[in-house]
C-alpha cells in the first residue's frame, strides 16, 4: 500500500505524536528505506512540545539529513496571522487547486 500512496511523490511529511512516538517507527523505517526524502513534523498539544527536535531525533535514531519541525495542526491561525482561507494570496489558492503549471 505504502508504494502505491508514494508513488510520483518528491518528498514527505511524518506526523509525529510525541504521546505516542513508538507509532511512527514504521513509517520512518519506510521512507528512509524507500530514499524518498521526507521531514519530520512533531504535533505540539496544547502549544507544548514535550521533547526538543534533537531528543526526538535521538529517539527515531535518524540521521541530520531529515529536517525536524514543531507544528500545531489543530490551531486555526498560522503563525499567529489571522488571515482567512479566502484572503490567501490568489497565487497560493491558485497552486492549492491545480491552476498553476508546475515547473
């Protein structure tokens, strides 16, 4: 299933719950197997990251070349704007639905 979901893709994102980071070995087995380049992204609850990017790193035991990120995926706001869907820049909305050739 795995290479049908990667299949055409240039990278990818690892959602990590650090509530439950043993869940996330299989996926991080698989893409550092596979060579597809992907990034880590620990979810913070709360806005509280439990652990720092380099004790997850430590404890996914991957290499520097996987850059690891904090993200909140539930707040609403994006980097503390409040900026609605509809006031993104049109070229953003225009990406977002497939309107630009991409290159």
């Amino acid at each position: 299933m795995w290479d049908d979901l990667v299949r055409g893709a240039i990278g990818a994102i690892v959602l990590v719950d650090t509530r439950r980071l043993a869940d996330c070995f299989p996926a991080v087995d698989y893409f550092e197997n596979s060579g597809l380049p992907f990034v880590i992204a620990l979810n913070g609850f709360d806005g509280h990251q439990p652990y720092t990017p380099e004790e997850v790193r430590e404890a996914l035991q991957i290499g520097p070349d996987a850059p690891i990120i904090k993200v909140a995926p539930r707040a609403r706001q994006l980097h503390g704007s409040s900026r609605s869907r509809r006031n993104r820049p049109r070229a953003v909305r225009a990406a977002r639905y497939g309107m630009l050739p991409c290159s």
